[in-house]
C-alpha cells in the first residue's frame, strides 16, 4: 500500500539469456512475478527463437497473463519481460512493452523502466523522419531512435551514444536484436535501478536484484549510470562506458518502491528502512504504547523505530492483498474507497492506545487524512504521524507521477497546517540529512522531488515555469511549445 502517491510508469523490466538450451519464458515470468509491484495494469514478454521473434502482451496481472501454453509458445534462448504500470484510461496492450522494430537486419525488442523528459521532441523528430510509431510509449521512441542510429553508424555503442546524446530522463534499457545479443544500458544519472548477474547458465538484467536472485544467480551488480552491457552468445559479458555520469538514484526506490530484500547499488533496502526508522526516533521523541506500520512499505522503518526507541510494532491496520492498483481510478471518491477496501484497522489493538502511526511519503495527503481518520474511528486515542521521507514539494519528470505543485500538500501548506488538517497530535518528517545519512549514497542520490532542485537541465527548465504556474502538467508544458 501506499499513500497517495499515484505512480505512472514505476515499471519493471527483466531479460535474460541461456547458455544452455534452457527455455527462458519461464525464467522471465518467474522474474516478472518478483517485479510484479513495480506495475500490475499490463505485462509483456518477447523471445528469439531460432530467426524468430515473438511477443505476447496482456493487460492485467503476470499471474493470469500467461499460462503454461503460452509459455511454451513464447520458447526462447533470449528474451525480455515488463510490468507497467500507468494510470487508469493510458492503459492499453498496444501500449504495453517490450517494443519490437523491424529494422535493422532481423529487428530489436526494447523495454524500459524510467521516462523520457524530452518524450515529445524526441516523438516529433521522429515522425518528421517518417518513423509510424503506435504507441504513447516512451519505449517505442528509445527502439526507433536506436535502431535508426544503427543504420547510421553500423555500430551499437556508437548508436547508443547518439542516443544517450539526444535523450533527457531516466531509461534503465533492457534489448536484444535478432542477432542473438542481449543488452542492457542505463541513463548517465542512474536514476532507476538497475541488476544484472551472470552464472554459467545464463545471464540476466532485472530492475531490481530479488527477480535475479530468486532465478538462482546470487551475485548480483548494478549496470552502472551510463554504462552499456552486451551478453554475448559465448557466454562473455563486454562493459562499455558510452557517457560518463555522476550517479543521481533516485531516493523513492529505497523509501517505497523497491522491495526491501533488494539492494540497489549496494545498499540494501530493508537496511535503509530500518536506518530511516531509527533516524526518526533519533530525532523525535514519543511515549507512545505502540508503533503502527501503515502496510507493506513501512513495516521495516517501525521496526527501525521500535529498535531504537524499545515500543513494539503491532500491525493495527491489515491490509487486503488481493485489491490491485489495477482497479484504481484516478477520481478522489473513488480512491478514497480505495483505502477502506484495502486497509482494515484493528479496534482490539489500537483502541485508547496513544501509537506512533508510520508512513513512507505524503504526497496529496487525501489518502493519509483517511487511514488517520480510520485509525481514530477504531479508538486510537492520540497519533504522532512519522514519515520516513521529508516532505514533497516539487514534481517528478523521471518516471513518477507526482504531477503538479497543486496537487503537493506539502507544497501549498506549511507542517503545522498538515499537522492540523490530517488530524494527528503530531507530525513528524524525516529530515534531509536523516535520509541522505540513511541511503549512504551521499550526494549521489536523487531528491528533486524534495528539494526543486533537479540532476537535468530540461525538467530544472519545467519544474521551473510550472512553480509559477501551479496547475501546469509537463504535457502541457509542451503542448505550449515551450521546448
Ligand atoms: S524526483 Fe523524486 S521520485 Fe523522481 S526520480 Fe527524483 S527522487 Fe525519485
């Protein structure tokens, strides 16, 4: 569960090839079902058989996409796998990944997981060329602009840097062409994660280490930030820097996204957690009876804070695991629905209890507003609010959602004024240095959302005009030819 924080495109992407004759459809789907949170509205799966490729996509759940048929009609040496997650109304098989391109020679297939800042200059250059493209995806745009620089220069790290040259945005790229090579590259800034592994069996890229792990590789390294992989068929892996970059990951990976049995560059993310928990007992006091994790993402930061402070953790809200985002609609009503399907409080443990309620992020604060709502309702007597990520104030152009300084609580409202309109005794946010302290990476991470203060030119550039004027969208922005 989380907050209200609307996620578009928070996407996951897995690919893999055999060195034996191992079929890798399975591989795939076993990895997509260990990426399955990062996106539940649509899946796809592409492999190369022999000359041919195939691509079977589905709206909906790995789960129920693909049955043991289809698996064995998508039987592969090579192959890449995706979840998306976009919001209700954009979501459509046709745009669903992997991409498949007929051109150059027997074609490529592309997914990614991240978002293009320049999607629409990039989709205009494109069409001017005469490129038909089908989707609204930005998946669709990388595959033309790197299968066209291949033809230019017959050379795929020379194409990929052309195309690194032209793109603004985070894109952590998984492809393979028709000539039996798997490749993985990643934006300059690093900013979605990224895995790979390699065992004598097969090598796999993956957005996050556990899809790897779980399909039997356990050494497990980040592709780094500019960095192109190719996994050749002889089972030798080539490392090229195509862009030298500073490494910017983005901070909501470790706060929310990812799982916690996960490590991105290193860290683990159920550490992290835990430091962020600790971090925020370390800096707010509280004599609560009990500490309430809001499920699932905060349950490792209460036990930070009931390691540092000695309260336990008591799971006063359960949660419903079989409500998806799928079903998700954008409309207010409707999300607040939503929060009562899927969480449910219990009175027995929290009624006149005083509790200490933890959270990952507040981002509209409607959500948040109802959970404290509902956690009163069941007799809770007094709620100190702790929030492992400071608070939200700016938008994100690198593949969440976070649309508009309008819609940013935080944005609008001073802490005091939150405080007082979600209904708690107390609010408290993680401070910058607590998060920074806590994701060890220093100052290569990601904060834009928090700060305003963005790692690339062109989202500085909009988050900018749409600071003075708070209902602007990025779209828009376009659509007003500000580029
Ligand atoms: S702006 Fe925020 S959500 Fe977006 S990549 Fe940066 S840290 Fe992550």
């Amino acid at each position: 569960m989380k907050s209200d924080l609307t996620k578009k495109e928070a996407c996951g992407v897995f690919g893999v090839r055999s060195f034996d004759e191992q079929n890798v459809s399975r591989i795939i789907y076993n990895g997509l079902i260990s990426l399955q949170h990062r996106g539940q509205e649509a899946c796809g799966i592409a492999t190369l058989n022999e000359n041919q490729i195939h691509v079977q996509k589905s709206l909906g759940l790995v789960s129920t996409s693909y049955s043991d048929r289809a698996l064995s009609e998508l039987e592969g040496r090579i192959g890449i796998g995706h979840v998306r997650y976009s919001t209700v109304g954009t979501s459509t098989v046709t745009d669903a990944q992997p991409f498949k391109i007929g051109y150059p020679r027997n074609g490529i297939v592309l997914a990614h997981n991240g978002n293009l800042v320049n999607y629409v200059e990039m989709r205009n250059e494109l069409l001017k060329n005469g490129r038909n493209l089908e989707s609204t995806c930005d998946a669709e745009i990388i595959a033309h602009k790197v299968a066209d620089e291949l033809i230019r220069t017959k050379d795929i790290e020379k194409a990929v840097y052309n195309y690194m040259e032209a793109a603004e945005g985070s894109y952590s790229t998984g492809m393979f062409t028709g000539e039996r090579e798997l490749i993985a590259f990643r934006d300059p800034n690093g900013i979605r994660p990224f895995s790979f592994g390699v065992n004598d069996k097969a090598a796999m890229l993956s957005s996050e280490s556990v899809a790897i792990n779980v399909n039997g590789i356990e050494n497990v390294q980040d592709v780094k930030p500019g960095e192109m992989i190719i996994f050749h068929e002889d089972g030798k892996t080539e490392r090229k820097c195509i862009m030298k970059g500073e490494g910017k990951h983005c901070m909501f990976e470790y706060v929310y996204f990812s799982r916690p049995d996960s490590t991105i560059e290193g860290r683990s993310v159920y550490d992290v957690r835990i430091e962020l928990g600790k971090n925020l007992a370390k800096e707010y006091a509280s004599n609560a009876d009990i500490i309430v994790p809001v499920p699932d993402t905060s349950r490792s930061a209460a036990e930070g804070i009931a390691r540092q402070t000695g309260i336990h953790v008591a799971e006063g809200l359960m949660k419903n695991r079989y409500v998806h985002r799928t079903f998700i609609m954008p409309e207010q009503k409707t999300r607040s629905l939503m929060v009562e399907m899927k969480l449910n409080p219990i009175r027995s443990i929290l009624k006149d209890k005083h509790i200490i309620l933890v959270d990952d992020s507040i981002v509209r604060g409607t959500t948040m507003e109802k959970i404290v709502s509902m956690v009163r309702k069941a007799g809770a007597k007094k709620i100190d609010l702790f929030i492992t990520c400071p608070p939200v104030i700016s938008p994100c152009f690198y593949g969440v959602d976070i649309a508009t300084h309008n819609e940013l609580i935080a944005a609008n409202h001073s802490i005091a004024e939150i405080q007082k309109k979600l209904n708690v005794d107390k609010l408290c946010y993680q401070s910058m240095d607590g998060l920074v302290k806590s994701i060890g990476l220093g100052n290569n991470i990601c904060k834009a959302c928090l700060t305003g203060e963005y790692p690339t030119c062109k989202a500085q550039k909009i988050a900018d005009k749409m600071k003075t004027q708070k209902s602007l969208t990025h779209k828009r922005y376009y659509e007003m030819d500000h580029c």
